[in-house]
C-alpha cells in the first residue's frame, strides 16, 4: 500500500476552527487539507442525523412545516443523485 503522507503534516486550528496546515512538500498539504476537510464533513453530517431525529418526533403543528420542507429538500437532493 501507497503512503500518503511522506513527510510531517502538522494541521492547527485556530479559536475561530479555521484549519491551518503546515507540510514541507506540496502533495502532503494536500493530504492534510483532505483530512481536515473530511473532519469538518464529519461533524456536519452528525449535526445533521441527530437534526433530522429532532424533526421527525411528533412535537405537533409548530414543527409541521419544518419537517414538510426538510422533507421536500431531502427528496430534492435524492432525484439529483
């Protein structure tokens, strides 16, 4: 199996959570730009799971029209797929 990384990649985050990276070759910033990218994906599909959970309890008439719209938006990205 192919390294990716060949040397040390160092990627700090600053208070904002802006990810910083620090490589001594090109190709392995590439490499750390993708993980921290990928742990950024990470939490937004997490936040998004446990929102959807939230919206499909039966909370009543306030949260009807939200679901109706996440719903409608979720089928909107599946037929584009």
């Amino acid at each position: 199996m192919k390294r990716l990384v060949h040397l040390v990649v160092e990627i700090a985050r600053d208070p904002f959570g802006v990810p910083h990276v620090r490589a001594s070759d090109p190709g392995d910033a590439w490499v750390g730009l993708g993980l921290a990218h990928a742990q950024d994906r990470l939490w937004q599909m997490e936040l998004l799971r446990r929102a959807a959970f939230i919206l499909q309890q039966p909370e009543g008439q306030a949260l009807r029209g939200l679901r109706t719209y996440a719903r409608q938006r979720m089928q909107c990205i599946d037929e584009a797929r």
